[in-house]
C-alpha cells in the first residue's frame, strides 16, 4: 500500500489539460485511503503482467471495502482518479478493454476489432474485483445531491452555468481557403498534431479539410490565418443514440439527448432517498444491483428488492459525475453513469514526466514537468 502511486495518461480524453504521455503522482491519502481488497498481487503492476498479458492477482483471499478518513473532499471542477465502474467484467484486447456489457448494447464494435470479435464468440472475458478494475482519470463535475444538465455544449450544476477548464476541447470542422495553408510546425507551436485529428492520419488537413479537437484558443487561432477560414463545431455530436448514452433507455431517444444536450440528471448521495417506479429505475439499477449488491427484480409493474416490494430507494454511497475535457472524445459518465464512492483511487497532484503524444522517441514535454495536475 502506497501512499503515492505513479500513473500515465493513455487516452486523449483530457487532452488540453492533461496529455497523452503525461506521467502523474497520484495522492492516495487526499480523499482517504482505500485499504486493499485484493490481498495477493504481483507488486508494482495494477491489474496484468507486462509481455504475457495476464491477471497479476488473485481473487481469493479478499477483504471487505474500508477506506481511512480522507484529508479533503472531493471538489467538483478537480480530476480524480477512480476505477473504472463498468469494467467489473471485460473483453481485453492489444487496444484497450471493452465492458460487456458495453459490447452487448454496440454490436458494431466488432465489425472494426477481429480480436474483440473473437473473444465475444468465445466469451472469453475476465471479471476484476473493484480495486483491479482499470484506472481512469477524469473531471469530478457533479457532485453527490447535485443536479446535472448539458445544454449546448455547457453544463449546469443545479441550474446554473459551471466555469469551463481553459483548455475545453470540442471537435471542430475545419474548412481552409484555397491557397491558405499552415505548417506542422506552427501547429505544433498551438498545440495541435496528429493526435488531435478524427481521421487518426498524420496529415490534418486533405483539399484544406480538417476534423480537429480544438480548444478555443487554437480555434482563434486557426481563424486568425485568413478571413475565409470556416470552423464549426462537428454537427454529429447532437445526435442521440440510446446504446451509447446512460442511461441506454427510451428517455435518451424521445428527450433528444446527447453529448452536447444531456440531462437533467440527479448524482444520489449516500442517504438520500428517492422514489422508485419503472420509469426512473434505468438510472439507478446498476447502482442497486451491482454497487451496492441487492436483489433486484421486476414483476410487471411492481419492484422487488430482497424479496420485498418498494416504491423508494435509499442509497448507501455517495456518487460522482466524471467527464474528460475533450467532450466529444471522451468515455465518460455519460456513457456509463455515476462513479461510486467506493471507486475512488485518488488526487492527481503534479506531473513528473510528460513525453510528445505519449512516445520517447517523439521527444520530451520539458515545459510540462513539474506542472499541476489540478490547475489550468
């Protein structure tokens, strides 16, 4: 048990902020230590042996969830680092580790992974205890009792507008004029690189057409090269597709929610009570059933939990709304819900390391080293 862990950033979710290739220090102790539940486990590996790619623990013994008092709460606007909720059970692939239950709801994933489609046949996937459940770090951006909404693009705590990270990113269409053009190298001077393009090329822009994840500085600045230079925010992110959204329900399709138009949408807090009925249970069901281990069943219209009939739930936890601040390249708590208490890891601190779009031979980010991992 370590009061500091080290942990690198994989993905381009919090891009802007924190980067592809950032190396962190995690404080365990800010929010309370969470004593291991895992007993047996190879040291200084989180959840697979490096080069042949198995489990590095074993389930069995295990002891109950405690967590020692915490130094400081956590604070909405701040990164966390928590486990992943959904990742108790996972197809994992050379890419990335897929849910089950997301694979269940987007069957077209396997249309573009041959090994995810091999492992679905097979069904051979891996059930992880909480504390061996992947990393991720995200924005706290509801906290427990607080009332969510996205409206364009904003978010709204308890109806009012929350201060945006300065580097918010959005994924933009980028149209240049004929004979404007620009540099990698003076791209990269703003930030941008191959990274940040949708298409995944090296080359950002084919006939002057770019599909970018900007901030709105590198927006302006874009805008700044020649007057007829169009960008616009990419029009696919309002369109609303109930297998991808929390809480996958008919109210994501009829409500038109989205990335950009999501909510309103209630974080539960540790005994807080709220109704129970048919129509709100999509919400909460996972919440009852997995995170906080009952038996839930349905008859007809009625609710059971542990064999007795409810109209009112109580939760035993508190929960957190975590999103990335590269809103439309992020997977995050709009697809799939509240982060429990429980799986709270830790407080990024600072970084210590940083290498150019997470590769050493790319070079090194000497101006981000030693950089907050809290503050803009």
């Amino acid at each position: 048990m370590f009061l500091i862990e080290a942990y690198v950033i994989p993905t381009p979710s919090m891009e802007g902020s924190l980067n592809v290739g950032d190396f962190l220090f995690v404080s365990k102790a800010h929010y309370g230590i969470r004593l291991p539940m895992t007993v047996l486990a190879f040291p200084l590996v989180h959840n697979q042996m490096p080069l042949i790619n198995s489990e590095s623990y074993l389930k069995e013994p295990s002891l109950p969830y405690k967590r020692l008092p915490a130094l400081e709460s956590i604070e909405s606007g701040k990164p966390i680092v928590f486990n992943w909720p959904i990742g108790d059970s996972v197809y994992i692939t050379h890419q990335r580790s897929y849910a089950v239950s997301q694979v269940a709801r987007q069957k077209d994933w396997l249309q573009y992974d041959r090994e995810l489609a091999d492992k679905v046949k097979r069904q051979d996937y891996v059930v992880r205890p909480i504390d061996k459940k992947d990393h991720y770090i995200k924005r706290c951006v509801a906290a427990p009792g607080d009332s969510l909404q996205i409206k364009d693009r904003q978010i709204y705590i308890n109806g009012k507008p929350v201060n945006n990270p300065k580097h918010l990113q959005f994924l933009y269409e980028v149209q240049l004029p004929a004979g404007i053009s620009v540099s990698n190298k003076k791209l990269d001077e703003w930030g941008i690189d191959f990274g940040d393009n949708r298409f995944g090329t090296r080359e950002l822009f084919t006939n002057g057409y770019g599909l970018l994840f900007l901030d709105k500085e590198q927006v302006e600045r874009l805008k700044s090269l020649d007057k007829g230079v169009q960008v616009k925010v990419f029009a696919e992110s309002s369109i609303p597709d109930p297998a991808n959204l929390f809480p996958f329900d008919t109210i994501v399709g009829s409500q038109n929610w989205s990335l950009d138009n999501y909510g309103p949408i209630w974080i539960p807090k540790a005994g807080a009570t709220t109704p129970l009925d048919l129509k709100n249970l999509p919400f909460y069901r996972r919440i009852i059933e997995v995170y906080e281990n009952n038996q839930l069943e349905v008859k007809g219209s009625d609710i059971y939990i542990n064999g007795q009939k409810v109209d009112a739930y109580t939760f035993k936890q508190d929960y957190y709304w975590a999103m990335g601040d590269n809103r439309h390249n992020s997977e995050d708590s709009r697809a799939w819900g509240y982060v429990p208490h429980d799986h709270i890891v830790g407080k990024p601190l600072f970084i210590w390391f940083s290498t150019k779009e997470g590769n050493m031979s790319n070079g090194i980010n000497w101006d981000r080293i030693f950089k907050s991992a809290t503050k803009d």
